[in-house]
C-alpha cells in the first residue's frame, strides 16, 4: 500500500535541543564489539524492561540524529542507538556492506536478551545495515519488524539528484567524486547551511532542522565520511532485499535528493513482506529530523503491531 502523507511540520520551539537526550543513557554493561573487535559506541534509554526498538542512522550522522526518537520513544520502550564506524564515538575501522551487518548483529547481541525481538530501524545508510545483515542469524533472530527511511539498495550515485544536470554517465561520475571529496567541510556558516539544506533536505525543514542537520554532519570526520562514500559508490544490496523477510515499513521524502523516491518504490516492490510505502511530501533526505511525527509515528505503529509477544510469523515461514 502506498500512502501519501504530510511532513508533519511543528515549529522549532516545539522541540527541545536535539542533543537534550534523556538522562537515562547508558552503555550496555558488557560494550557492543564487532566481528572484528571493533567497539561499537551504544546507548540505552528508557526502561530497561520495555519493548526494545533499534535505531541505526545513516551515513555522516551519529546517534544525536535520533533525538527526537528517542526523547518520545523512551516514555514507553528501551531505544537502542549506536554509531556506525568511524562515526560519532566509534572509532575508525575497515569499511564495508559487511561491516555495517557485522556492527548490527554485535549490537543485536550484546543489548538483547536471547530470542528476544526488537523493531528495527534504519535511516539512509543505517537502513541498508539492515538490509545487509537480513540473511545474518541474530537479524532472524531478534527482529520484529523494521522500519526503512530514505535508503536504497544499488545504484545511489546513479539516481542521485544532488547536481542539477541530466541523468547519465556524466552526472554520475560528478556526483560520485563530490560525495567522495576529501574537502573539509570547516564550520558551520550560513553557506554550509543552504548547501546542506539543498542537498539533503526539503522545502519544509524549519531553520532549527537544518541548523542542527548541519552540526551533526559537519561533526563527521572526513576520513569516515570519504571511505564510507566509496562504499555507497559500489552497494549493491539487491539480493539481500528480497531476503529481508521481516514486516517493513518503507518511507521516504518526495523531495529527497541523495536517496530519491524512486529508490523507496524499488524498495516496496521487492521486499517480500512490505506493510506500506509513506511518501512523505516536501520532505528531503534527513526525515527523522525533517518529519520527526511521522517516523516516530511509524516505529510506534510497528512496535504496537509486532511485538505482542508471540512468535512472530515471518519468522514461522522461514522455519518450516
């Protein structure tokens, strides 16, 4: 089913300072390390005795991205966010698809009780993780339901939007070595910011959305931000789409320029079991931050729906 819905606009005074995260983060008592050692920055909000959701952002974010999430999600579930590597305080490792799946099951692990489920979900390259890591065993094993918000499986450089030239080999091959520059991004100004807001955001983001947009990416080393554009340049996860059995909930901006909307029809059409396609209109890239209602909104609904807890039927199918 797709379903057209409004950005879900509230004024920037309506939400406290995105980085005001409850005082009740934590890390998981034992650390979340990788396949490969590497220690995964997590933390856990809410009651420790609630429902779980997972929350895994995207390319150049970090956990602060999630704040909206989690500061309404943590009243009634224990959230679950972590960086990715190279990214907010986990530090800088080997990149790859693989790694991304490697660095969700760690964390699936570490944090969750045996068999227990969680809603997943996922923003732009934090979507894919989970795409990645859909044949992965802790994956089967702890996932409910997800949630994949402006992300795509192949072909991200091709259908990027970000310069305004026609759809080709050209256009591709500039995209692809302006999101791979090793340009610093320096400090926030006013020009960063309209360039950002170009780049990754819609006609409705509010000026504190984009502000706060802007920190966040700018915060993103550049060697993290360069090694993981090499990788998006290369993705192909199309495979591991059709393997993603769990519900899922796809959602994207219609004004979205890095992952464009087509990306989420591709996405719905494939998934075995897709719930609902939410085009979300004038929204760009950074929906949790530009639509925070209506992706917090969306988690809510899959929780409700998926995490009764039964045994859930996908799982069931897989099985037999």
């Amino acid at each position: 089913m797709i379903r057209r819905a409004p950005a879900h606009r509230r004024t920037a005074a309506a939400f406290p300072a995105a980085t005001a995260f409850p005082a009740s983060a934590a890390f998981p008592a034992d650390g979340v390390f990788s396949a490969d050692g590497t220690r995964i920055h997590a933390e856990v909000y809410g009651d420790r005795a609630a429902p779980a959701v997972v929350l895994a952002h995207g390319w150049t974010c970090s956990t602060r991205f999630w704040a909206a999430q989690i500061r309404e999600l943590a009243r009634d579930f224990r959230v679950v966010v972590y960086d990715q590597r190279g990214h907010g305080r986990t530090p800088a490792a080997p990149v790859g698809a693989e790694r991304l799946a490697d660095d969700l099951e760690a964390v699936l692990t570490a944090v969750l009780a045996p068999g227990e489920k969680a809603v997943l979900a996922g923003h732009s390259m934090g979507a894919m993780a989970l795409i990645a890591a859909s044949g992965r065993a802790a994956f089967a094993e702890h996932t409910a339901a997800v949630l994949l918000c402006s992300t795509g499986g192949s072909r991200l450089v091709e259908e990027a939007r970000v310069l305004p030239l026609r759809r080709g080999p050209l256009r591709t091959r500039l995209t692809g070595a302006l999101l791979a520059s090793r340009a610093p991004l320096g400090p926030v100004t006013p020009l960063s910011r309209r360039l950002l807001r170009y780049a990754t955001m819609g006609s409705h983001a509010t000026p504190a959305q984009i502000a706060e947009c802007a920190r966040i990416v700018h915060s993103c080393p550049r060697s993290a931000r360069v090694a993981w554009a090499a990788v998006l340049a290369g993705l192909d996860l199309d495979a591991r789409v059709r393997e993603l059995r769990a519900p899922a909930v796809v959602m994207a901006g219609t004004e979205d320029r890095l992952t464009p909307i087509v990306h989420a029809r591709r996405l719905a059409a494939t998934l075995p079991d897709c719930v609902e396609l939410v085009e979300l209109a004038g929204a760009g890239h950074m929906t949790p931050v530009e639509t925070p209602l209506a992706v917090t909104a969306g988690i809510r609904e899959l929780a409700r729906t998926h995490l009764s807890g039964g045994p859930v039927p996908w799982e069931r199918e897989r099985a037999a």
